[in-house]
C-alpha cells in the first residue's frame, strides 16, 4: 500500500506542474519529493510522469492513478478525523426515533446544522409507529426519541415536552358519517373504527381509543389513512399523519358534538439515563429543546 507522503509528493507535483513546487508546497527538498515519487513509481511499477521535458508531465497511466490518489487521501483524511472526533467523546453512530404520528418537518433544518457540525457521526432515523419508542429506547436501539407524550414513562426515562398535535376523527368523504352536520357516540359507534396500536402486544395503551364495537388495528397510522381513504370506517388520527389528504379532500374532518376542537396531545422528546449521550446526541438533545413541534 503506497504511503501517504507518496501519494501527497504525487499529487502535490501533478498539480504544480513540477517536483520543485511541490517540494515548497510540502515544505520538504525536492530530493524528497523526488525520491516519494521514484519509490512509489517503483512500488507500482508504473511511470507516473514523463520526464523527458522540461517540466515532467503526467503519463496516460499517471492520469489514471491520480484519481486514484485523491480517493486513497480522501479515505485517509477521513479516517484521521474520524479518529480525532472519536478521541474527543464524538459517538460514530446515533439513532433518532420519531413516531409516526409526529411530524418531522421542524426538524429538517435542525439536522442540516447537526451534518454539518458532525459529518463523522452515521445518523439513523427510524418511524416506528403508535407507542413503540419506550421500547427501541429501553432496549437500546435508539438513543433519542420524539412521540405523543405518556402519562408514565418508563423507569429510567427522561422527557421534555417541545410541543403538541392536533387529534381530529377522519373518515373518507364517501363514508356515510360524512354527510352528517355532526358526530356523537352512538353515530361512531355504528361503523367499524380503525386504531393505531403498538406491536407490542402487552401495550394496552390503545384500549382508550376505542369506541366502536367493530375493531380493526394496524401499526401504522399511514396505512390506516390508506385503507380510510378507500372508504372503509372511520378513525381518531393526528394532523401530521392526514394533512395531505384532507387538503386533497380524500378524508373529511369530523365535526363531534361532545368535543368541538380538535384533541390537542403533546409531544415529548424522550431518552434513558441508562444511555449516557455522546457530543452529538447530547448537542442534538438540547437543540430539541427549543423546537416547537406542532
């Protein structure tokens, strides 16, 4: 493998357009440069520059390798700094899990400021779906987490609320409740409702929710606009989840005559004691803080 001071004696030349202003580049004799670049010539077994001018030029092959070159730098350049922001208490990896139900919009500028304050850090983004961050988190899967505020948390776990979300009943603009001025109880109760619930089978947290006699669950609250916008029964979903489709007037909003508003749930940013965060979850954690989900 060729050394690094080869490949920057190589690179430093082709660009200057000579071994001597290369060496000032590098700041080393010329003798040196020259001599990095006959070993990796040698080393190779390929004649980087025809030396047979003035000035030496680059050979088919040299122009070849020296893209090369930068690739090989760039690697070690990378390698270097991530070893530095490792040794600085920087993590390599940190996972993020926002449920479904949250929107993701106010973060995006927060993560392009994170990018490119920690380029060395992999993120992950994960999108479980209704009350299924507690368990990424417990089991450490994610460091971080955004979701609809619990009224119990886990042992061990720590929250901050950084906004609320409108809950509203939606049904498609085909569905028979759509043509009623207003919904009660007994009107919802007659179709079949569609509930969000948790793939953890001992999270009982959805029973709440229910109204209806006639049940269907799913995971995901995506899927469950899916199937309400085909026509099928009716369901309590947050805004974020149906914005696009009641803009496109797919679904309706149902006007309740026990609740005039839509439900406002808050929204938390949830992470474990038991996980201690490294610079950049720690410097995302607190940049949380000051969003204001809605």
């Amino acid at each position: 493998m060729p050394h690094p001071d080869q490949l920057n004696a190589f690179i430093a030349a082709a660009e200057t357009g000579s071994f001597s202003a290369a060496s000032r580049r590098l700041k080393k004799a010329q003798s040196a440069v020259s001599n990095a670049i006959i070993n990796l010539e040698i080393e190779t077994g390929v004649e980087l520059f025809d030396r047979s001018k003035r000035s030496p030029v680059l050979t088919e092959e040299g122009e070849t390798l020296l893209r090369s070159a930068y690739s090989i730098m760039e690697s070690h350049h990378d390698f270097i700094s991530r070893a530095m922001a490792l040794n600085a208490g920087e993590e390599s990896h940190l996972c993020l899990a926002i449920e479904q139900n949250v929107s993701a919009q106010p973060l995006m500028e927060l993560l392009i400021v994170f990018e490119e304050k920690y380029p060395h850090i992999e993120l992950e983004l994960l999108d479980p779906g209704t009350s299924d961050v507690p368990s990424l988190l417990r089991s450490g899967r994610a460091d971080l987490g955004l979701m609809m505020e619990q009224e119990h948390y886990p042992k061990g776990f720590l929250f901050r609320g950084i906004g609320h979300s409108r809950k509203l009943p939606v049904c498609s603009r085909h569905h028979p409740l759509a043509k009623l001025d207003q919904v009660d109880h007994s009107d919802l109760r007659r179709y079949r409702q569609l509930v969000p619930r948790s793939l953890d089978l001992k999270d009982k947290s959805h029973e709440e929710q229910i109204l209806s006699p006639k049940v269907w669950y799913a995971e995901s609250p995506f899927v469950i606009a899916e199937v309400l916008s085909a026509g099928l029964g009716w369901a309590s979903l947050h805004e974020a989840v149906v914005k696009e489709q009641l803009e496109q007037g797919t679904l309706v909003a149902l006007k309740r005559t026990y609740q005039q508003d839509a439900s406002l749930q808050g929204v938390d940013v949830v992470w474990s004691r038991h996980k201690p965060l490294g610079k950049g979850g720690q410097w995302l954690l607190n940049k949380c803080f000051k969003l204001n989900v809605s």
